[in-house]
C-alpha cells in the first residue's frame, strides 16, 4: 500500500543546533531522517509509524571526516560513498572501507550514512563488525552536551540503541593504536550486490610467529544486535591456531550466536557458516589457510 | 498536513513545485513534472529503475522525499542528449541492444553516465560494480555492459579528437 504524503510532516531544520533544539523540545516526536535508505522504504511501504520526521541530510556538521594523531573520526551524516573513497579510512581502516561497499548499491551508498546504519540498528548492517573489531566509539550530542560511549555499548537489543530521545549520533571515533595488525574481512550474501548479509564478519589481530597476541573480532546477522566475539578473543589470546583452538573457538560461537529464520537464510545454515567463517578468520589472520 | 513550495533545478531549468514534504521525488518528477522517462519498479531502492543524478550523484528517487531535493540539481533522462542528437551512452544502448523492454533503460543510463563521469574507461568489473544496483530483466547484462564500453570508446574518440 503506498503511503499518503499528506499525512507525513517533515521538517528541514538547517543546521545542527536547530535539529537538536527540536529534539529537545518534543522527545520522541521527530525521526531524524539522513540518506532515507531505511525510512522512505518502511514509509512506502505503508509500514512506518512516525508521522513527523526531520530531515538531517547534508547537515555540514556531522559530514566531516577528521584525522587526529590518535583517532579517525567520521561524522555520522558521511555516506559509504565518502567513507569508502577517504584515503585514509582505506590506508588505515580497510575493513570499513570494504563493508562500506559492500552497503546495497553504488545509488545507495551515495544517500546511506554512517549514522543511519548505527541508528536503524539492523543486526544485519554491512559496517558493525568492522566498527566492533576497531574499537570504535560514538560520540552522541544534544542539546545536554556530548558524550562518549564504546560502540559495543550502543545496541541494546533488536532495534533498539543507546541513544535517548534528544540524541544524534555526531561521530564514530576509530582509535589508531593498531598498526601491524592483519585484518580479516568476509560477508555471505546471495549475491555481490544489493543483498543483505546471511552472515558478516571482521576481525583484526596481531599475530607473531603463528601465535595470536591479540584479536579483535565482530559478527553480524546471528543475533539480535551485531557481536563483539570477546570470549573467543579471550580464548585465542596467546596461542596457536591449530585443530584444537579452533573447535574450542566454534564451541564458544555456537553458544554466543542466535540466528534466526527469515526470508534470506535458516537458522541451520547460519550457524553452520558462521562456525566456518570464524575458522577461516583464525586461519587466515594466523596465516595457515 | 501543508504543501511546500519547493525550487529546485532540473535538467538545468529552475523549476518551483508545491508539494507535501515527504512525496517521493520520483513521483514529482513523473506527476507533478511531467517527466515521465523516470521509472518506478520495486519503490524500495532495490532496482535503481528510478535512478536520476542529484547534484551529481547517483540517486533512487524513490527513496528520496522532495524535502532533501529542495536546491538540488537533479538530471534526469530527459536531461540527457535530445532526439535528434543522442548522449553517446544512449546512443551505444542502441546500437548494442541494451535495451529490451525499456522498463530499467533510462536508470541504466542514468547509472552508466554517473559511471563514465567519474572513470572514464570502466574495466568490466568496474562496469559491473557501477550498474550492480540496477535490474535487468530481459538482456542478461551482457549487451548492457558492451553499451557501456562502446560509450566509453565513442567518449575516448570524441576528446581526442
């Protein structure tokens, strides 16, 4: 059923401080709409329930991309299309040049935003492992202030974020501590483009003489938010990768993951791949694929 | 719920619509414009027949409300060439057989002339990459993607000339 834009409101507040000032005024009340990747397909659909949405697209505050001594930082309206073509995200944070585009098409990546991914909260979404296995923060703001909050902090559960009301998501801060780190990047999807992940995964690790030193690893499309795999990291701390890690690494998995049925996998066969990328992951980083 | 008096340029001619903020600027181009060479096929952004330029790049107009088009530059198919002297990618479709039922043409076209704006001379996997987002149901691609390097070629000829 096509939707009736006569019951839709949008408002296009300008500038940063004014879209805050109206979140401010009526919390809840105003969907933030960047790229419209997300909602115009629900509101076309007949399915999206906010009747007053406000646009954020091309806000010049929250387009910015820095790079600081000891961080990267992506302002959270930065499309695909100008996180993938940034020379330093590609030197330096490949993994999230990679899933960038790997989001939908080249017409979605130009409208998709950083932000919008993190916000709509899909456990499916292309850049979330990369963003858990870097470490990533997000810096949120409103009216109140900024804060700071760990990206692993941010779903809290099936479309649903950190974020109150009053929120947008100004940044995603990537530390640059992790140079000579191999990284590990794979999506399992229908097709190249235009699908969504059946399983995605990224991870970074820091491997001497066949001994994983440290691993950083995220996992998308297996439970209800996208995972940082923290207790397979803690597992494969300072060994070897061999067929005995390597069991205990998909052991650990199996319990952490809940995959579901649904129009694009099983949960049969997204438990199966998701234990087959990990161990390609670790075989990969650790160099004996 | 209000209408609003929106301007933007299309095809290079300032043009000044009312519309409720959240139509879908495909549907004010092809109702409200009259430009109707814009297609609508899944209206979710999967398909990219809908596909126009906004201030330069590649867009699914049916994923974008007339709001955010407000001040943009928007080229559509229309936009491109004219009868009685084609755009050289419309031409090579022609020629090539890259268009059957014409549903996804003029976004495919919109697609492949973003494509060559921004690289000049596409490999086949760069071809591939730059129409991934447009669907084909008739051609199998194929002919779609030598149109695209027959257009490429005619540019290469046509600047060095």
């Amino acid at each position: 059923m096509r939707a009736a834009p006569e019951q839709y409101e949008m408002i296009s507040p300008g500038n940063l401080a004014a879209a805050l000032k109206l979140m401010a005024s009526e919390p809840g009340r105003w969907l933030p709409v960047a790229g419209g990747t997300e909602v115009m397909v629900q509101y076309s659909a007949g399915r999206l329930p906010q009747r007053n949405l406000m646009n954020v697209w091309g806000l010049p505050e929250l387009r910015r991309i820095e790079v600081t001594p000891d961080a990267v930082v992506i302002g959270g309206g930065c499309t695909f299309a100008e996180i993938r073509a940034h020379k330093a995200i590609a030197a330096e944070f490949s993994m999230l040049a990679k899933t960038a585009a790997w989001v939908g098409s080249i017409a979605n990546q130009n409208r998709a935003t950083l932000a919008g991914n993190l916000a709509n909260a899909s456990p499916a979404a292309d850049s979330p492992p990369a963003l858990l296995a870097y470490e990533a923060e997000i810096e949120l703001i409103s009216v109140r202030g900024t804060r700071r909050i760990p990206y692993t902090q941010c779903h809290l559960d099936y479309k649903r974020t950190a974020l109150t009301q009053d929120e947008l998501i100004l940044a995603v801060r990537l530390p640059r501590r992790f140079a000579g780190w191999r990284d590990y990047v794979r999506k399992v999807g229908t097709r190249n483009a235009q699908a969504i992940s059946k399983v995605c995964m990224a991870a970074q690790a820091l491997v001497q003489d066949g001994v994983v030193e440290a691993i950083r690893m995220g996992m998308g499309s297996v439970a209800p938010v996208p995972l940082r795999l923290a207790a397979i990291e803690e597992c494969a701390a300072g060994r070897k990768v061999n067929a005995t890690l390597i069991a205990e690494c998909r052991q650990l998995l199996d319990k952490m993951i809940a995959p579901i049925d649904d129009i694009r996998s099983t949960i049969e066969y997204r438990r199966l791949v998701a234990g087959n990328v990990l161990e390609d992951c670790l075989r990969t980083l650790a160099g004996t694929a | 719920m209000s209408l609003q008096r929106i301007v933007m340029t299309v095809n290079g001619v300032e043009r000044t619509v009312d519309a409720h903020p959240m139509e879908r600027l495909l549907d004010v181009l092809r109702e409200k414009l009259g430009l109707t060479g814009t297609k609508e096929g899944c209206g979710e952004g999967e398909c990219g027949a809908c596909s126009v330029l906004m201030d330069g790049s590649l867009v699914n107009s049916c994923l974008i409300p007339v709001a955010q088009a407000a001040h943009a530059q928007i080229v559509t198919i229309e936009g491109l060439g004219s009868p009685e002297k084609l755009d050289p990618v419309q031409e090579a479709f022609l020629h090539c057989g890259g268009s059957q039922c014409g549903m996804c043409t003029p976004g495919m076209i919109m697609a492949a002339k973003c494509l060559l704006m921004h690289n000049v001379k596409p490999s086949r996997e760069e071809i591939r990459e730059g129409l991934g987002g447009n669907l084909c149901r008739c051609t199998g691609y194929m002919r779609i993607f030598e149109a695209v390097e027959a257009a490429a070629r005619k540019q290469e000829s046509e600047a060095a000339r």
